[in-house]
C-alpha cells in the first residue's frame, strides 16, 4: 500500500467509524465543506501556510513587544522599579516641559564650555553641543549662537536647580526609593542598604518589570491554542520537518516549550521512536520559553531600540537552529533513520472562552513569577555579593561603584572572559550573565541591571549591534537553566546521553555566534583574520554536513538479517 503500517491502521480506523457515522447521522450540508474545512485551505494550505504562520507570529509579537506589552513594562521598569510615577497622570506633561527645557539649556552651556576647554576662548558665533536620542541613544549634534546661550543661562537661573518631579502633580515614589527612604530612617548599614537596593529590588524588580509583556504574549498564544490554530501550525511544519529528519509530532514538545522547556522535554514520552524523541530533546529547548523574553525584549529594547523584528527572529532562529541540527544530526549513525509517522485529528475552529485563556495566562504567569521570588532572588543576592565585595590592596571588603572591576565576580568572570571574545562580547559581565542564565534564564536580566545600574543606555554603550545579537542568540540557544538540564536526564536516562546534548547545545550556538559575529564585522570593515578563518571553517564543516549523503542506520539491516 506504499505507506506505514500506522499511518495505513489508523486510516482504516477512521474510514470504519466514517461508514458507521454515515449510517445513523444525517449531515443538513453533505458535501459542502464546513467553516473550519474553507479556513484551512488557506491557513494549512502548502505554500500560504508558513508565511501566514510568520505574519502572525510577528502580530503577535509586535502586539506583546512593540505596542501594549511596552507601553506596560516601560511603566513597570521605569516608575514601578524606577523613580516613581505621577498618580493617574496628573502633572506629568507639566514637569516633562519644564524638564526638557532644563536638560536642553543645560545642553547649550555644557556646549559653550566645551568650546573654551577645546580652543582656550570663548566662541564669537556658532558652537555645537550634543543631544542623545533617547530610542536609538545616537548622539545629534546641534549648532547654537550667542543667544541661545544667554536664554540657556536664563532658563538655568529661573530653575535654580533640576526640576523636582514631586513638585508637578501627586507624585508616588517607587519602590525602590520607599525601600532606601525606610532603610535610611532606620539607620541601616551600607552593605545591607545596598543589598536590598542594589541586590533584590535592582535584581527581581528587573525580571518581575517584564511581567506585563510576559502575560500579554502568555494571553494571546492561550487565544491561538483555544481557537485550535496551533494544531494546524504542527500540520504546516510537519511537511517542514520530515523533510530534515524530523516527525511532526516534535513540535507538540516545542509548542510546550514555548512556555517552559521542563514541560516540553517531559511531552516528547509522545514520540515512539527512540532516535526522534532523543533529537526532539535535544532541540526543544532552542525555541524561546517565557524564561527567556525579558531577555529578548532587554536586548531588543536596549541594543535595537525595541525592534520587533528581533525579538520577532528569536522564534524562527530557533526553528533554523531545529532545522540544521535535525538534518546534521540525521547524517550520524546514532540518529539515522526515517522519522515517525505524524498522524493528529485537527479540532474545529472555535471561539475560545475567556476562563480558559484567562487561566492559561495566569498559570504560566504565576510560574515565572514564583520562579522570580524564589530561584532568582537567591541568585540575585549570591550576584550581588560577588559583585560588591573583593579583595584590595586594604584587604577582602565592600567595593564601590568604582571598583567593581575588583570584585569576586569580576575576577571568575575575567578569566572565563577570553572564551567569548570571538564572539564580539569578551567583557566580564556579559561572560559572568551568561554564566548565571544556566542558573535560570531570567538572571540575565537581573545580572546585568546590577552590572548596568543605569539601565538600558549603559547597556547600549557596551554593545554593537552585532555583538548585541551574537550575544542574544548564543543566550538563545546555549545549554538551557539547570531545571531543564535535570529534565533531560531523567528523559534520557542516561549521563553519557544528557553531557552529549549539552556538550552538542553549547558548541553548536558558540559556532552560530561566532559566524554572527566575524561576519559581520566584516561587512563593517572591521575585519579579524583568525576569527574569520575560524568561522570560515565552521561555516565549511555546517555546509558539508547539511549536504553530506545521507546513509541508512545500520541497525535496520541488521534486524532484516536476523529475520531472515
């Protein structure tokens, strides 16, 4: 019958209960497709079903990123866990006028004084001073004359001083702020005050700001699976997928694991053939899990300027990280062999209800939220201590702001460092983040805003762009949080099985990241010979391997033999 025994059983089965059907219920519209039947000649349709599946996974994205999600954890980060807020927005527009005219006059005198510190005298007509866009932190230069200087030393007379934002409105300071006012009246000591402040409230307060983004996209994947969309996603990609070595049934466990990868690694019990559900729990983990977007919109936000299309690519740069994987490893003797049949019943479009969408968004909400009170608060006070105490020519003891470069962390991180720095990122507190992101993902996020305590902008100065996306996909795709790491074991019930998948995570993203990132300085000219040669031949070795022949595993012939 030119087909599986499975896929040809289960057909069978459905043409019985089809007959059996057919003789006692009686169909008002026999023949006529049915709504879900019309809708899915488009959205499953061959060559319309995966760019339909990117404009909507962009939607979404843009939605929980871009517009609604930012405009809420932009809130959070920066009035919650920042400086505070004005109640229900009263006074707000007054004090940014007055601030903005303040910053600009204070602009122009800067300016004019850094005329007279570079020429040794004062300017007779048109001189520049700089202003920093706030979204893209580029410097524009700008040119004043002798007036506009005079109205900026008036401007800066009339205020006296930087305008107070607890002047304008009802202002509600931020918990931070509330927390060090409390410490301070009750004389608390310096470590400990910046414990609390520096440590926990910059550390979880960090991670938690990303809340709303989190629960807006966690809402609108609920929607797509309680209206039966993600079903027909797995029927799209399951053409995708045979074709590099792969059943469909492995992206039910990546589906999962877009919320947590523990769950999504556990799902892949579904998948009978032994060489697919090893490659599947290999690689359900390079797709995103929720653990890992307050990561992505830190680097998109911080480094992009909030693009949704990178935050956008962290999904199909893990279904290519799959893809090449799955054909790569297809080519070796330990995972040779055809995938298994990928047979599914697609449910009928439906409205979803809002209990059920509701109650997934809260129970994967919740989770990150636990995870953020308990696993990454611990870490943030180990981050915390590691990185403000060490050992000076005065002995093992508080560090300040300006001697971090002292530290503990500092030094475990400077000599992990050399390890990254082909990758673009061979700092000390992108080596040491990514270190504490196996820990939990999240961390990242919380290491670096207390290594960048001035948020987003420092973290823009340390980064290119293109060591910016280096470092966002090998924290994408290198071995997952050590929960994860546990769940593969016990999934794989082996350590020589569980240290091969780690070993394989980590190499395969540092090549990724290492291409990123020589490649690209070579399209900006700023081009590093070895790192070049070395990509070079990490690009030849991936090209050989996804165009090798491929072979049939031995094993099936052996079997054969033996019955014979």
């Amino acid at each position: 019958m030119d087909d599986d025994a499975e896929s040809i059983i289960t057909n069978e089965r459905y043409v019985y209960i089809g007959e059996i059907i057919k003789g006692c219920y009686k169909k008002k519209s026999a023949g006529k497709l049915s709504k879900s039947d019309k809708i899915d000649r488009i959205v499953t349709n061959r060559f319309l079903g995966l760019p339909i599946f990117a404009v909507i996974m962009f939607l979404v994205y843009y939605i929980s990123m871009v517009t609604v999600g930012t405009t809420a954890t932009d809130w959070a980060n920066d009035e919650l866990f920042g400086e505070g807020w004005y109640l229900f927005g009263i006074g707000r527009s007054e004090y940014s006028q007055d601030a903005e005219k303040y910053s600009n006059a204070s602009l122009i005198v800067e300016g004019y004084e850094a005329y007279i510190e570079e020429n040794g005298s004062a300017p007779t007509g048109d001189f520049s001073y700089f202003v920093q866009n706030e979204e893209t932190l580029e410097l524009i230069e700008n040119t004043a004359d002798q007036n506009d200087y005079a109205q900026a030393i008036n401007t800066l007379k009339e205020y006296n001083s930087e305008p107070d934002p607890a002047d304008y409105g009802v202002w509600v300071p931020s918990i931070s702020v509330l927390v060090g006012n409390a410490l301070d009246w009750a004389g608390a000591a310096d470590w400990l005050s910046g414990l609390i402040i520096d440590g926990i409230i910059a550390g979880v307060g960090a991670v938690l700001g990303f809340v709303p983004q989190m629960l807006i996209l966690f809402l609108m994947l609920a929607i797509l699976e309680a209206c039966g969309y993600m079903a027909r996603i797995a029927f799209v990609l399951d053409r995708v997928f045979r074709k590099f070595g792969l059943s469909g049934k492995s992206f039910i466990p990546m589906l999962i694991g877009t919320g947590c990868g523990i769950p999504g690694i556990v799902a892949s019990r579904t998948i009978e053939n032994e060489r697919d559900r090893r490659m599947t729990i290999m690689t359900t983990t390079f797709i995103p899990c929720g653990a890992k977007i307050p990561f992505i919109s830190m680097v998109a936000g911080a480094v992009f300027g909030g693009s949704a299309w990178v935050a956008t690519s962290a999904y199909f740069i893990g279904m290519a990280a799959i893809i090449i994987s799955g054909i790569m490893l297809k080519k070796t003797k330990m995972f040779s062999g055809d995938p298994a049949p990928f047979v599914m019943e697609l449910p009928a479009y439906h409205l979803p209800t809002a209990g059920n969408v509701l109650r997934s968004m809260w129970e994967r909400g919740w989770s990150f939220i636990k995870k953020a009170g308990t696993i990454i608060l611990l870490s943030t006070i180990v981050i915390w201590f590691a990185t403000y105490f060490g050992f000076t020519s005065d002995g093992f003891r508080m560090l300040g702001e300006e001697e971090l470069d002292k530290s503990i962390l500092a030094a475990i991180g400077g000599a992990i460092a050399w390890i990254f720095a082909p990758l673009g990122w061979g700092n000390w507190q992108a080596a040491v983040s990514s270190i504490t992101g196996l820990v939990a993902k999240e961390n990242i996020v919380g290491t670096m805003s207390i290594f960048y305590p001035n948020g987003w902008i420092e973290i823009a100065e340390n980064f290119t762009k293109i060591s910016g996306y280096s470092f966002l996909v090998f924290n994408l795709l290198c071995a997952p949080c050590f929960a994860a790491i546990g769940a593969i074991k016990r999934e794989m019930n082996s350590s020589k099985w569980t240290w091969f998948a780690i070993g394989y995570q980590c190499l395969f993203v540092y090549g990724i990241a290492l291409m990123i990132n020589q490649f690209g300085l070579l399209l900006t000219n700023d081009l590093n010979i070895i790192g070049l040669v070395a990509a070079v031949a990490v690009l030849a070795f991936m090209i050989y391997m996804l165009f090798k022949p491929y072979k049939e595993s031995t094993k099936l012939t052996k079997a054969v033999k033996l019955t014979q």
